[in-house]
C-alpha cells in the first residue's frame, strides 16, 4: 500500500483548517478564527482566498481589531468576481466605517447594496442593521425604526427576532413624541403606523396600568396580524383583569422623617403621596407613613408593627442601612419594596423587591454607553471617600466584565481645590517634564517645551459633584485632555440650571432621569400638576421626590416586571425594569453639557460623529489652546441624592 499523496495531505490540512476556523467562530474565539481563515486564504486561490480572507475580516471586526480589519480588506481585491464578493466587501467596509464613527461613510456603502436582488437573508439583514445603526448615529431615529422593521423580513430565528424587535422598541421609547405623532400623520405603511401608534399609546398611558392595558386591548383591534411579539405586548402590560389582582388595599411606608435625613425622606413622601393623591381608580390603596426616626437597629419593630396593623404592601425603609438590616433580620411577612438595592450575598423572598438611587447602578450604565459609544481604553479620577470608591468599584468591575481596559484610576481629595497634581498623574505629564528635564539636563540647553499626555485614552470617567466637577473638567482641558470624551454620573448636576457656573462642566456627558432633563411633554405636564407649589423644585432634592413617584406608580407593576425581562415600566426616574433578583434597574437618558446647560442626546449618539485625526496633532513641540470644541447634539444615611465627597448614602 501506498501512504497518500503530497496534494491529498495539503487538502487534508487545509480542511483541518477550515474546520477549525468554524470551530472557534462558533465559540466566540473571533480572533482564533480570524487567523485560521487567514492560515486557509494563503494556500488557497481565487475566489477561495478572496472568501477566506472575506471571513477573516470578518472575525477581526467580531473580535474588536477594526485597525486589522481596516487594513486587510484594504488588500482584498474583489474586481471581477461573482457580485456576492463586492457585496461582502462593501458591507464589512461599513461595518468599519461603524466602528470609525463615520455614519455618513456608512450609509453611502450600504444603500447601493439595497438594490441588489438575489442576495442571501443573512446578508439583506446585516445591510438593514448597518443602515439602521448609521441612521441612529445620525439622529434619524424614525429611518432606523423603518430599516429594522424590513431587516425582521430576513430573520428567520424567533431569538433574534424578538431581539430586532427590543431594538426597535428601545429606540421608539427614546424619540421625542412630537417626531413619533408627525411620523403618524405621514406613515403609510400599517406595520409602521402601528408601532409608532403603540409608542404614543405607552408614553401617554404608561403610568396607568388600566388604562395602557385598555389601550393595548383596542390596538389589537386596530392592527389584526400585526407583527409585535406577544411577549412585547405583555411586557406592556398584561390584561386589565390581571391588574386588579396585583393591587394592594392597605400601604405603610418607612421612612427617617425625625433624622438628619429628614429632608430627604420628606422630598420622597412628597412625591409618593402626590402621586397617591393624584391616582382616581375606584381600587386605590389606603397610605399610612411610620416615622422610623434615627435608629437603623430599630426598623424590624416599624416592620413588624405595620404587619400587624394590617399593612399588606410595605414600602421602604429610605436609608442604605437601615434597608440592609431590615434584609438580614426579616422573614418578611408581606411584599415589600426595598428602597435600596442589596448585594448578591443577601438571598431575599420572591415577594421582596429592590429600588434604588445608589451610585453603583448609575456607574455601571455609564460603563455600558461608553462601550456602545466605541471606547475600549479608560481613565478614572473619582473622591477619596465611601461614596467615591463605591462609584469607581462598581464602573471598573462592570468595565472589565464589558472587555475593556482601564489604563489608569486615580483619587483626589474631596475637600481640595488644587486637583492639578492628581490630573497630571493621570495623564503622566509628570513623566513628559522629567523626559525634559533629563534632556535639557544632557544637552546642557534650555529647552522650549509642551508637555504632551499620554495617547493611549479613549474617555474619562469622573465620579463627583458638582463643585468638584467644575474644578477638575478645566483641568482635564488644561492638561490636554480637552479633546477626550468625559463621562459622569447624575451627580455632577446639581439639578438647577446654572449656565455660568456650569460652563466649566462643558463637554462632560451624564446619564440623570428623564425628571431632571426633559422638559417637554408629560413630564412637563406633571411638574405643572403636581410640583406647582413644591418649594424644592430642581434642587438635589427633586430626585428624591421623582423616586416617590415612581415607587408609588411601579407598586401595580411589580408582578408584570418580575415574570418578563423584556418589560418595562415608563416612569419619571426612567424606564424601569427587573431582574431575577427582583432588583428593578433604571434606564438613564443622557445629556452633553453645551454652553453651560445639559442637552439631550439621542440613545445611540457618539461623541465623535466622524473619524479625526485629533490625537497624532498632540505632540511634544506643539501649542495648542485649551478650548473644548463641543458636539451638536460613611455607610449610614438616605439619598439626598448622594452627594459625592460627603458622608454617601446609599440606596
């Protein structure tokens, strides 16, 4: 017998290639694949070598190496080949033209591709996501909802369909009603016309569990066969009669009115009972407020007599501490909404629920929209003190979960107005002067020099308040940082608009509740209901109060949120939704700081609209101004909400 041939063995491994490559797409190991169809497109001929290398790209963009990616299919010539190959090529170029910031580029790419008949479903789906995704980076939130409406068309697996679906629904939630109802004048097309009338239907009823649910019973009238899943509509609402069960007749909250914390507890009744107050449903609940006072290790005895006076829903205790001794001692004899959220090692009944204001979910989502905004690189300045080492732990862990770096992380002193050392140590312009000093040293000559910053950063998270904020964001323009995007949590804006003394704020990109930034609509119009005499109006005090309205409204929606990821409750904090934990989770809304005041942004906006060339112009020997460009576009205590640098509350 004869062993096989020399061409029998070159095919053999380069099947074994080939199947491997598969292997490792399949299992998420991109960058493993990327270089085994590189391995396979170098043995092998046109167009085989052209659809290897096609794929390689491919695994490159899915692994995150765009650079990579860019430069390879700069050398993929696809000329002459069957239209499939320039089709490909086209759709990758826009994905990186995606990653690169650059929509418009994308758009350009991706629109001739639409005219093309004979395409695979898998491919006319990747080119509406394309589309749908620049058009969000460009603002043009209903042309995005229009490309994923004909991408569901191409997409056959019920998961991504339904995901499609959360993807499009996000982006109606987020568009203003004036653009949705000037849409439905115009729409012709009814699968169109119908999800835009069921965003309307959601953002005009979504604090009334009746009457959304009313709402969505006629819309099913209205729009027979239309394609919204069933588990989007429930997570709605479900149906009015499984409403009144979920109803409680008799609420007691817990709240410090007798404490140091007492204008925080009395800013959160003020917005429970006004929404109480405000609630005309012939089922509404009977309120009773306890006065917990200052004592945290008495909160069982509050609880245990508000049990026993006939309480069937508890809300409360106001207070980090409090809340977690409640969770540790408890058996819980009714539901209960915690106004604090517990950690993972604090096991709680399925009756007992978590909502907070605590910085550590705040910073988390800050770590989410830097990562969608295309940032992988991060330095973090955050307060010396409980409050800010909470707020810098929660953003790094959830960072690095995400697959990000964190470069560098540094404190400063909460009560210091000089941050300058802490920011060029950050940037390490301490090692750009000593570089100088050791050379001017050498060469015995005095020498003319701009200190440069390190080069390696995306963005900057920076945890503080106000005040701190207005010190360190000149600073970080002074260093030369003026061109890095910065991200912050809600507190950093003290509620009140203040274009003078927030100019120094400038360029710092914050998530808050759609109560401290949007000032239209039903927001609006419940401020002019409800807030006409309250004297703490935009101050730090009105989230407390936004936080007593939604725990009031949230309390029918409990059941419908725990039994269904998907659904949402459209309250005032944000849109408000539950894990398995029964933590309910906030959804902020994000504004720029332009010119002094916080300006809303669109869901998907990225600070940086089109690739530049900003960061190769800092160099040693080069002076440029300090001016931000701008872009379109301990333990114990309550939320006040927590003010970086103080004693942190928590919730």
């Amino acid at each position: 017998t004869t062993g096989p041939t020399a061409s029998t063995s070159r095919r053999l491994a380069q099947d074994h290639q080939t199947q491997t490559a598969e292997q490792y797409e399949k299992t998420g190991k991109y960058a493993l694949a990327a270089k085994q169809y590189l391995n396979r497109a170098r043995a092998a001929k046109t167009p085989q070598r052209e659809h290897y290398q096609l794929k390689a790209i491919d695994m490159l963009l899915r692994a995150g190496n765009t650079a990579y990616a860019r430069s390879l299919l700069d050398t993929v010539y696809v000329t002459g080949l069957d239209i499939s190959y320039s089709v490909r090529h086209s759709l990758l170029a826009a994905h990186i033209a995606l990653n690169d910031r650059r929509p418009g580029r994308a758009i350009l790419l991706v629109t001739p591709l639409l005219r093309i008949t004979n395409l695979n479903p898998e491919m006319i789906a990747d080119i509406h996501w394309v589309h749908a995704q620049a058009s969000l980076a460009l603002h043009n939130n209903i042309s995005a909802v229009k490309s994923l409406i004909l991408r569901e068309r191409y997409i056959v697996d019920a998961r991504k369909i339904e995901d499609n679906q959360q993807d499009l629904w996000t982006i109606l939630e987020s568009s203003p009603p004036g653009l949705l109802r000037s849409e439905l004048d115009m729409a012709v097309d009814p699968i169109l016309r119908g999800w835009i009338e069921l965003a309307l239907l959601n953002i005009d009823r979504g604090s009334n569990p009746y009457g959304l649910a009313k709402g969505i019973e006629q819309w099913r009238l209205n729009y027979p066969g239309h394609p919204a899943s069933t588990n989007l509509l429930f997570a709605l609402a479900p149906s009015p009669n499984a409403l009144t069960t979920a109803t409680p007749s008799n609420i007691v909250l817990l709240l410090p009115l007798t404490s140091r914390f007492e204008k925080a507890a009395q800013a959160f009744q003020d917005g429970f009972l006004s929404t109480h107050n405000a609630n005309t449903a012939p089922t509404r609940p009977d309120v009773t407020v306890y006065d917990i006072g200052e004592d945290p290790d008495l909160i069982s005895n509050f609880y245990n007599i508000a049990v026993r006076d006939g309480a069937n829903f508890i809300v409360g205790p106001l207070g980090r501490t409090a809340a977690k001794k409640l969770a540790s001692e408890q058996s819980f004899g009714v539901p209960t909404l915690l106004l604090s959220q517990m950690d993972d090692r604090i096991n709680l009944p399925r009756s007992v629920f978590q909502f907070g204001l605590g910085p550590e979910d705040e910073a988390r989502q800050v770590a989410e929209r830097a990562y969608l905004d295309g940032h992988r690189q991060t330095v973090i300045l955050y307060p010396d003190s409980p409050w800010g080492k909470r707020t810098q732990q929660a953003f790094v862990d959830h960072w690095l979960t995400l697959g990000g770096i964190v470069l560098e992380s540094q404190s400063y002193h909460p009560l210091e107005t000089d941050h300058s050392r802490v920011v060029k140590n950050l940037f390490n312009i301490d090692d750009s002067e000593l570089r100088k000093l050791r050379l001017s040293t050498v060469i015995r000559t005095k020498l003319k020099f701009s200190p440069r910053r390190r080069q390696d950063i995306d963005f900057i998270f920076l945890a503080a308040n106000p005040a701190q904020g207005r010190l360190l964001k000149p600073l970080i323009n002074f260093y030369r940082g003026y061109q890095l995007p910065v991200y912050s949590t809600s507190h950093i804006f003290s509620g009140h608009l203040n274009p003078v003394d927030d100019t120094d704020l400038d360029g710092i990109i914050i998530g808050d509740m759609p109560w401290m930034l949007v000032h239209e609509g039903r927001i609006r119009a419940m401020r002019e209901n409800l807030q006409r005499n309250w004297p703490n109006k935009h101050t730090r005090l009105d989230r407390l109060y936004a936080f007593g309205m939604d725990s009031y409204g949230v309390i029918n929606h409990l059941k419908r949120l725990s039994s269904n990821p998907l659904a949402r409750y459209n309250g005032v904090t944000s849109g408000l939704s539950m894990d398995r934990r029964g933590r309910i989770h906030r959804q902020l809304v994000w504004a720029k700081f332009i010119n002094g005041v916080p300006k809303l942004l669109d869901l998907y906006y990225s600070p940086m609209e089109e690739k530049t060339e900003d960061k190769k112009s800092e160099t040693e020997d080069t002076q440029t101004t300090t001016s931000d460009p701008g872009t379109t576009g301990g333990e114990t205590g309550l939320p006040v909400p927590e003010t970086p640098g103080a004693t942190p509350a928590g919730t």
